[in-house]
C-alpha cells in the first residue's frame, strides 16, 4: 500500500483581537487577500461561541486564518498566549518579486529593519516580519539550484539526523 501525503495546507488558524488590524497588515502590507469572513454562532466546548473567522490566501488555495470572538471571555479562555521565540514561525515560499513588493510595503508603513529583517540561508533568502497578533512569518526565495540542494539533503537526511544526534554538530551547509 502506498502510503499518501497531505495535498497541501488547507489553513493555519490563529486567534487575533482585532481583526480590522489584522486584515490592515495581512491585506495592505503583506498583499495577501482576504478571501472570506465567516460570522459563526454555535455551541462549542460546552458554549455557545459567536466568532468571526477571516481568510488570507496564498497562491496554492491555502489560506492563514484568524479567529475573533465576540465575547471578550471567549476571547481570553482561547487566545494564543504562548512566548515569542524566533524559532516558532511558519514560512512561505515566495518569489523574488513578491518579496521585493512585501519588503517595499513593509517600508513604507513605517516597520524598521528590527521588525522585518532577512537572513541568508545559503539554501533561500528570508524576510521575517512578526504580525500583530505575534506570529512571526517567513517569506523565502529560494536559491536558484534548489531542486540539487534538496535532492542532496533528501539522500542524506536519515545519515545527517544520526550524526547530529550522536554529537557531530559540525555544518552540512555549503551554500551559507
């Protein structure tokens, strides 16, 4: 039996507390679009919920979504308090010109180079931007031999992993 892989993100949900802010930054500095605002009202975990949940999609019919409540104690029992670490993000794959747009965007609604930053993977390029709910997101272009690169890493990911974990830290990253 052929095991088979998930066909793509359908949606990642996150909770916001003003979504007129959010849909600004996401619609207006990111450019992506808002492609549908569901108004809810039903019973969940043992009340009833009245919420808004926005869409934002991407190229691929995937979609970042973010819930409001109308009630500030809904909003407070489900909120994503969790620390902000650098490491927890969710990155997207973007060509040079959507991140060059992104990167203009962000400029001129005033972020500063500490708010949206890029590093250089060696494998891709990243803008990093922190949304106002303090979700950070990754926009990466990568590198024009990435089909090589992660055939390599493909071949050696099982033997790479088992040297790391045994206690060789050292870098298997030429392109950086």
């Amino acid at each position: 039996m052929t095991q088979t892989l998930p066909l793509r993100l359908h949606h990642h949900a996150w909770i916001t507390d003003d979504q007129e802010t959010n849909r600004a930054f996401y619609e207006d500095v990111l450019g992506l679009p808002l492609v549908a605002t569901w108004t809810e009202s039903e019973v969940l975990f043992g009340a009833r919920r009245v919420y808004s949940h926005c869409f934002y999609g991407l190229g691929d019919g995937s979609s970042l979504a973010f819930f409001q409540f109308a009630h500030q104690e809904d909003q407070e029992e489900f909120k994503t308090a969790i620390n902000f670490t650098p490491w927890r993000h969710i990155a997207f794959k973007v060509d040079q010109e959507t991140q060059d747009g992104m990167r203009r965007r962000i400029a001129a609604a005033g972020y500063s180079e500490e708010d949206a930053y890029v590093i250089d993977h060696g494998f891709c390029v990243s803008l990093y931007i922190t949304d106002p709910n303090g979700l950070m997101l990754e926009f990466a272009v990568d590198h024009p031999d990435i089909e090589k690169i992660e055939a390599e890493r493909r071949a050696t990911a099982h033997a790479d992993l088992a040297r790391w974990l045994g206690g060789d830290h050292t870098s298997n990253n030429p392109w950086r």
